[in-house]
C-alpha cells in the first residue's frame, strides 16, 4: 500500500468517525408524547421547570441566556436561538435535551440534577405539538 492511500484511508476513517459521533440525535427514541390535551406552560409546563430548571435557567442565572421561567422566554429561545418549534416537538432542540438523547445537549447535564422522566418529556413534547400555548 503506498504513502498516498494510507494517508487517503486514514482521512476517511477520521472523516467516518467524526461524521457518527456529530450524527443527528436517533428522535425514534423520545419517549411519546402525552396524550393528554388543553396543556399550557402554566398548568403543566411550568412546575417541570421550575423543579429541575430554573436553578441554571430561572431569574438568577440564564446558562446560555435560555430562561425558562416564563412562556415569553421560553419562546424567545436561547444564545443558540429557538428552542421550540410551536407544533412540531421531534424539531426542537429543548426536547432532544430533555430527553437526553445526545450526550453533548443533554439536559439537565450529568451530576446537575435529576432528569426528567419519560412522562415529563411526553407532557412537553405534546405542550409542544398543540402550539406551546
């Protein structure tokens, strides 16, 4: 094998492995969404945030300028941009953190709190899915 294809493969591999471990979150693993109905960030969105949120993404401390505390921030979204896509939770980045389905993202981050559970993350993807109101 000569200098050139060794080089040539050693790319492609590099290439290979960089392009899986930036892969796109597998979304066929969020928990479903809630089949309950009528949910408004108040009612039911709020008390999830504010037990395992705030304390990073409240009044005091906005990690990434994201603050959850109000429908409004929520909606202006982080340093990153939107977090919610109003009608569509498999395309917001707040429910692929939540979820943890990407170890970057992952919200909240390992050894900061408990995650949500599966119920919570189905409560805000459906929150989501029926226009974030």
């Amino acid at each position: 094998m000569s200098m050139k294809t060794t080089v040539t493969l050693t790319s492609i591999l590099t290439l290979s492995t960089f392009l899986a471990a930036t892969a796109a979150p597998d979304l066929s693993k969020l928990p479903p969404a809630s089949s309950k109905t009528g949910l408004t960030y108040a009612k039911d969105i709020k008390p999830i945030f504010e037990k395992s949120c705030f304390k990073c993404h409240g009044a005091e401390k906005q990690k990434a300028k994201l603050r959850l505390d109000s429908i409004e921030a929520v909606l202006k979204g982080s340093e990153n941009g939107e977090v919610v896509a109003k009608g569509d939770s498999k395309k917001s980045s707040m429910v692929v953190a939540v979820a943890r389905l990407d170890d970057d993202s992952a919200m909240p981050p390992e050894g900061k709190g408990e995650p949500l559970t599966k119920d919570q993350v189905g409560l805000i993807r459906a929150w989501i899915d029926q226009g974030a109101k």
